[in-house]
C-alpha cells in the first residue's frame, strides 16, 4: 500500500469540523483512504450501490436522518444530500459527523460553498505524487523537508548534492521516460506490462465519458465526448484555443468550452491561468491546457517509450505536466496556499510554472527533457524576475544529476530533486 501524505490533514479536519470532503479523480484510492481513517468506527455508505443510491436520490433527508459519523462515498451521485447534511449539521454541529467522498468538483461549487460555508472543509487527492511512490511504504506523512519549502526558502541548492549519485529515488532517462507515461493512479503503476496499462487507460477514458459525465451533466451529444478527449490530449501542454477545439470536433466554441469545464470539473484536465501584472502591456493573458495525469495524456495519444526514443520532443509537453502535476500535490500538504499560473509574453518566451505563495513570493519552474541544460533555457526566468520584484528564485528543472548555478538565485536541478529535497 501506498503512503498518502494528505492523512494526517484529513484526521486533523475531521477533529474541528462537521463535514469534510475528500474530492478527486476516480481511481486515485479515496475509498481506501477514508476506510483506513475511519476503520470501524465509522458506518459505510456507497452511492455506487443501486439500492443506496435510488433511496438516497428518492428521500434525501429521511436518508440523512438516519445515519451518523459515517462515511458516504462518490457523494455526487446524489446531489440533494448535500441540502440534507446541511440541515443536519445545522442540529448537530459535532465535528466529524460526516466523511464525504467525491469524483466530481460539485462540493467546491460556488452556490455549495455558500451554502455549506462554515460546515465543510474539502481537500483534493490527486493520483499519486513522485514522492508518495518512492518513499518508503511505512512513511505516513510528508517529509520534514520538502521541495516546496526549500525553493520558497532558497535553500533547495544548496541542499542538494552538487552530483546526485544515481540511486533507486533518482529518474533519468529511460525510467523517467517510463514514470511519466506510467503516471500516478495506483492501479497502473502496479501492472507489469505496458499493454495492461494501456488497457486499464482505455477502460478509464470510457468510464468517465460513459458514467462520469452523465453523473453530473446532461449531454444530447455525448457521442463527441471520446473525440474531443483524444483532442485535449494532443494539445496537452499548449494555450487552450476553445475555438480551435470545437472545430476538431464540429462543435461551437460554446459547446467545446463546456466540454472543457465538465473534464475539470472530474479531474481530468485543468486550465493553467497566465502571470500577469497590472502594467504590463506585453504579458499573454490565455491559460495552457494540461492533463492531470500524464500517463493518462500518454495513453490517449498512443504515446510510448518506443515512439519516443527516436522522436523525444513528443515528451516534453508529458514532462511538463507530469512536473506541474507533482507540484500541485505536493502543495497539498504545503504550509499555505500557493497559486499556479504560466509566463509567457509576446515574444514567446515563457516559464512553464510560476508558484505564488500566500506572502506574494514567486518561484519560476522551467521544465527540460534534454540531460543538459545552458543559460538560453533560464531566458524565460529573467524575463520574469525583471518583471516582478516579489521574484525569490527560478529553477530548470531537467534528465540530469547535477546541480548547477546560473546567476543570482537561478539554477538548474535534477527532475528528482522534487521527492529527493
């Protein structure tokens, strides 16, 4: 079994507030996690059960009368108990009364949050992080010293050994070729043929066109759904052209960007917003599209580590999200909130990741698939310091194992320096 860092936030909610949600793609081992938090404490309740799910949907609040300190999984399949748990919760303010589990960003919605505010804390998890799959398996929380600590702190250089001898945390090459394509759900990583994973995707991308989206939305023309799935795919890692979109698919730009919101909305895909700054004239202002999860990306666009040997810039947009993925995981059990976005101005230079932090600091991340690394690739790391004073330091991150200087605050990092910091 997997350690999930997010456990011990999740037990400390659960010790101050009424509801808690635990939200992510499906798949990502959130029935696992809630059951071994709960253990047998707690009644279970699933909404992938028929007969619980026709009785829920039919009377919600007689649903939620009878039950108590229990956990009720993919909580999107029936909407209305959310009415029904406020309304409870409103009698009986004891914390912990409800675990909640859910596939769908529905908790989060604005008129949900207004309604839940104060009774609810919802937390995010993602499939599973570098850090997660290469620490030990007794590991049950973040390590004491992580990436994002250091790199707000500037210290991440300095931490890391000048050569970072090769070892069983460290990707270069072919087995960091292999991670990304293999991504971060845990039923993937566990198979031991390329085929049984590619396999296991395909039935992935059917589930959520086929049951998912119907869960939360009403589709007439959900026969595009897989077409315009595989079109996300093969503009992972570009700016989102919503009209450029529909047309792949022959639909309006209307359509394709409710398409769009319905995969964030599961988890599947996500906007990247653009850095800008009042002022700045120059400064492109469209988000970047990327996957979740890499392996997944991979799979829709039949991209393997044969097709990439001969042919590896097909991996950088991969890499790049597979990075921005891990970034926001580790976030997760981050000490404050950080903000994601992208540069890019009207040059085209750009920095892939910009992470702002609740001070306003900001730490530019760049992303490489090439094993070596100039100081033509922190052009976009300059453009950015110069543009905000609140910049602390940027990092190239790229297939290497050293760490390297590159000015004042600038330097180039091993991708593994993301678990092994």
């Amino acid at each position: 079994m997997f350690p999930r860092f997010l456990e011990p936030r999740i037990r400390e909610i659960l010790t101050d507030t009424p509801v808690v949600g635990v939200i992510g793609p499906r798949q990502t081992g959130k029935t696992t996690l809630v059951r071994q938090i709960s253990e047998s404490d707690r009644q279970y309740l699933t909404l992938d059960d028929p007969n619980l799910l026709a009785a829920a949907r039919a009377d919600p609040l007689g649903f939620i009368r009878d039950v108590d300190r229990v956990v009720i999984d993919e909580i999107q399949r029936a909407p209305g108990l959310m009415l029904a748990i406020k309304q409870s919760v409103d009698l009986d303010r004891r914390p912990g009364r409800f675990l909640l589990t859910g596939s769908a960003n529905i908790i989060t919605a604005p008129r949900m949050q207004e309604s839940m505010a104060g009774r609810i804390e919802t937390v995010t998890l993602l499939p599973l992080s570098y850090s997660e799959r290469y620490s030990p398996v007794v590991a049950r929380s973040a390590p004491a010293e992580r990436f994002l600590d250091r790199a707000f702190a500037e210290t991440l250089a300095g931490a890391l050994d000048r050569d970072t001898q090769t070892n069983a945390d460290t990707l270069i090459g072919a087995r960091l070729v292999d991670a990304v394509l293999t991504g971060g759900y845990p039923e993937p990583i566990v198979r031991t043929s390329d085929r049984r994973r590619r396999d296991w995707f395909r039935a992935y991308a059917r589930a959520i066109v086929e049951s998912d989206i119907p869960d939360i939305a009403d589709i007439k023309r959900g026969a595009q759904l897989p077409q315009f799935l595989e079109a996300l795919a093969l503009l992972n890692g570009q700016l989102v052209n919503l009209t450029d979109l529909g047309t792949r698919i022959g639909v309006d730009r209307k359509t394709a960007d409710r398409y769009l919101s319905l995969l964030e909305q599961l988890f599947i895909v996500e906007r990247l917003p653009a850095w800008s700054r009042s002022g700045l004239q120059r400064l492109v202002k469209t988000p970047k599209l990327h996957f979740v999860d890499s392996g997944l990306a991979a799979a829709l666009r039949g991209i393997t580590a044969a097709s990439i040997s001969p042919d590896r810039t097909q991996f950088g947009p991969l890499l790049e999200t597979s990075v921005l993925s891990e970034l926001r995981k580790q976030a997760g059990w981050y000490d404050g909130p950080l903000r994601f976005t992208h540069y890019r101005d009207k040059d085209g230079v750009e920095v892939d990741v910009v992470m702002e932090s609740e001070r306003g600091q900001l730490v530019g991340i760049e992303i490489k698939a090439s094993a070596t690394v100039s100081a033509a690739d922190f052009i976009g790391l300059n453009r950015l310091r110069r543009a905000a004073k609140e910049f602390v330091c940027g990092y190239v991150l790229y297939d290497g194992t050293q760490t390297l200087a590159f000015g004042d605050g600038l330097h180039a990092v091993p991708i593994s320096a993301l678990w092994q910091a």
